[in-house]
C-alpha cells in the first residue's frame, strides 16, 4: 500500500486529483486512510486520549445551571473528580423509564448546546483557579496570588469595616437572575444563601428589578396589566406558524423542553420564521425562513407589518372588539374618546407619516416586500406563535418592540389560544403556583434600589435622590 503524497497539504491540480484518487481507493479498501498517518506509522489517536467507554466512568445526573427558564438534565460521566464528557436525558433515568423513552406525556429533558457544552466552561483555560489580589492601582490589572485564608480574612476585615463605617445598608446584593453566583447562592429567591448570609450579618441592601428584561416586564404589565402573558411550551405543538423574532431556542430554550414541542410541530407541518441580525442555529434545525434585520429597529418592522394588515383588512375584527382596548377608534375607553389610538398612529392620521412596509424597510433594512410577506403570511394563519424573546427588548426604549408585538399577537386574534403566544415576559403559571407571591411588588423592599442604578449612586453619591436609584420616597 503506497502512502498518500504530502503534495495533498499544498495541491497542484494533477497532484490533487492523483491524492484524491489515492485517498478514496484506500478508503475504499477499508479505511486505509484512517490507520496510516503520512508517514506511514499507525496513528492510534482520538478525540479524547484516553477514550473511556461508559463503564469505566461514573455517572452523576445533574442539570443546568444557565437561567433560561428551565433546568434541563445534565448527565456528567467522571472518571475520578475529572468530568470526561456530559450528555443529556436519554429516558433511562425517568421513574419508571428506559433507555430511549420518549413521549408527549413524558418527554425527554433533553439540555440545549449551551449546557451541553458547559465542560468547556468548567475547565476553560481563562478561569480563574485560586484568589488573586490587586497590588496596583485599580485598572492597572495587576494581582498577586494568595492563600484562601488570607483572601477570606480580607473580605470579613472589609465587610467588618464597612458596617461599622457606613452602617447596615452599606453592602450591595446585586446578585440576581441568571448564573451570576450559581443556583444555590443566587439572591433573587429569599431563600438564597447569599442573601440569608448578608442578612444574618446585618449589612445588606437588596436590589429589584430584572435588567435582563426589564423593558419587557414593564411592556406586559401596560399592555396585559400582568407578566403573567404567556402559554405553557406544549402549546408550541399546535402552532401551524412560528416566527422566532430574536430568540434562539437551540441556544436558549426559555422554557421547558421547547425544541421537542417545536418538533412536534414541524411534524405536523408548522412554519418557521427567524427574525435575527445573525443566521442561527434554530433556523437551520427548521428550515426557517431567515429575516435579517438591524438591530434595534424591530419596532419599526413590526409597525410596517401593522399597517399591511389594517390597509389589507385581515385584523381579527371580532377578536379586538370583544377583547381589546385601544386598538381603533372603536375599542377606546370613554375616558380617551376622540384621541389617538394604535390603528390612527399606525395609518398616521395625526403625525402625516403612515408606517408602511416602505417606511420600516428604511429604517430596519428589511425589504419592504419581505414585511409585506410575513404579515400577510402571520394574518393568515392561525394558530401563529409570534414569540417576541427578551433580547431585542435590551436596548434603549426596548419596551417599545415588546408593546409593537403585543399589538400585532392581539390585532391577529392570536392571544387566549393553542398555539397561539401572548408574548412579553411569557410567564405561564399563576401566582398561588410557585413558592412565594409573584406580583408588583414580590421583590420589591422599602430599602432596595433598582438593580440598574447601582452605578449612578456610586458615581454621584451623595448628591442622589432616592427615586434617582428606585428608592421608594420616604413619607417624611
């Protein structure tokens, strides 16, 4: 057996095409290829050296500790207190299940790519292994290690002094959603270890509030009176559209089990639509339909899909007028007779700019009769899930994109049904359902400062006012 040319690393054509003609040869001849190395010594490597097979690891199920709206099944197989590899619910480790099992009343819990990737984040050359401390200026980057009891008796020398110094407000629990200090310490729930410790030592200023979707939490509550919006993820199921507008499901699920109902969806012959600046990985997985748009100008598309709808007459008419306040001249409360209302802002009548596909398509570069397109095609179809995720809500006057999609879902007649999505924040338990009272004001103390405006107190303390930070305003 010859040994394949190196001229392969560096191909004229001739030589290309003899490799090329060599490689599948061997191929052919079983795998040749594959067990030579170029110099024609065995190569006898893999993708993880050593290779363990699964009886040589043991197995630890564990779950996910990214804040999408789900906790999904993690399986860790080690081999000592090394983590070889991770993979996911299989059916094996259900109650009663077995390898494989997989049903509409029991699904798999299978995790997404960014937990599936998580060993790469556990032993990631940039983490950081030991304490460091600074030594130079701050910003300068310089810290020198130290042992874990000096750093632990630094920072209680600090809290000490802080308290003493400045009194029992003086700490900053920022820690909140997502995985900023794990799920166990997380301070968002009372019960959080974080926040039982700062409050056992008498020093803790709490912070509420959700930068991460704010803008959307505060679109739900205007626009629906409550965050309570959503549907259940097994509604996805029904849904013969679904347009993913900046949400990526095979990346972030937010919620249970997403991608399995969204399946099942396909299956039975659902549409997919992505509006996203980039090209995802939940497009490719549904042969979706991919809008770029530029970001921060969602509002305007939306605005431009309105007006196609109302110009065209393809409303839910019967929907908005028992269900809907504020949409045309005829759902308005007595107490805003004769002022604008969504259909007047949308057609113009009072600022002379009509938001057509033709204005959107200038501001948020998708062609006009793209717009036109998906309108017509969102119109039309019922049930549609139009699922407006949090992201293109964390920019400046994002709430605006959320309250635009509220409007379109409503207009549509596509809230209250299966397979249908009343989209903002997208919660959809009820209150009395989950551990603590989840209203207005669930996480909001007398003492606590919006979670986004601990920098300006810092930067501009003393001279802040109290509703500057999300303070609520003494009465004396």
């Amino acid at each position: 057996m010859k040994t394949p040319s190196v001229a392969i690393l560096n191909p004229a054509r001739r030589s290309f095409l003899k490799t090329t003609a060599a490689g599948a040869a061997l191929s052919a001849a079983g795998g040749g290829l594959l067990e030579m190395a170029l110099d024609g010594k065995p190569a006898n490597a893999f993708a993880y050296a050593p290779h363990y097979t699964d009886d040589q690891l043991t197995t630890v199920v564990t779950s996910c500790d990214h804040n999408c709206g789900s906790r999904h099944m993690l399986v860790a197989h080690k081999k000592g207190d090394v983590i070889v590899r991770l993979s996911t619910d299989d059916g094996r480790y259900q109650i009663g299940g077995a390898f494989g099992k997989d049903t509409v009343a029991e699904p798999q819990l299978r995790a997404c790519l960014r937990g599936r990737s998580y060993r790469s984040r556990l032993y990631s050359a940039e983490r950081i292994l030991y304490p460091m401390m600074r030594v130079g200026e701050r910003g300068e980057g310089k810290f020198k290690r130290v042992s874990w009891d000096d750093a632990l008796n630094h920072i209680a020398a600090k809290m000490v002094e802080l308290k003493s110094k400045y009194g029992p407000t003086a700490i900053l629990d920022q820690a909140y959603a997502g995985t900023s200090y794990g799920v166990l310490h997380k301070s968002d729930q009372i019960e959080g270890l974080l926040a039982r410790f700062l409050g056992m030592f008498g020093c803790r200023t709490n912070s509420w509030s959700v930068p991460s979707y704010q803008g959307t939490t505060a679109s739900s509550r205007w626009t629906f009176g409550t965050i309570q919006d959503g549907n259940e993820d097994d509604a996805f199921a029904y849904s013969k559209l679904i347009i993913m507008w900046g949400w990526n499901p095979a990346y972030t699920f937010h919620g249970g089990n997403t991608f399995y109902y969204m399946r099942l969806a396909k299956q039975q012959g659902c549409k997919f639509v992505v509006v996203d600046p980039q090209y995802t990985d939940s497009a490719a997985a549904y042969d979706a339909w991919w809008i770029p748009i530029r970001p921060n100008t969602d509002a305007a598309m939306l605005a431009g899909m309105a007006h196609y709808i109302f110009t065209n007459k393809l409303q839910d008419q019967e929907f908005i007028d028992d269900y809907v306040q504020g949409m045309d001249e005829g759902t308005m409360p007595d107490w805003a007779k004769g002022q604008e209302n969504f259909k007047d802002y949308i057609l113009g009548k009072y600022d002379q700019t009509p938001k057509t596909p033709e204005w959107a398509a200038q501001i948020c570069g998708v062609p006009a009769d793209d717009i036109k397109k998906l309108a017509d095609l969102y119109a039309r179809t019922k049930p549609a899930a139009l699922k407006a995720s949090w992201g293109p809500g964390r920019n400046a006057y994002g709430e605006q994109y959320n309250r635009m999609a509220a409007a379109l879902q409503a207009m549509t007649g596509n809230i209250g049904i299966l397979g249908g999505s009343a989209e903002g924040v997208g919660k959809g338990w009820h209150a009395e359902s989950v551990a603590y009272p989840y209203d207005e004001f669930a996480n909001v103390w007398w003492g606590s400062i919006k979670s986004d405006r601990w920098a300006h107190c810092v930067l501009n303390y003393p001279n802040v006012k109290r509703e500057e930070v999300g303070l609520w305003p003494r009465d004396d």
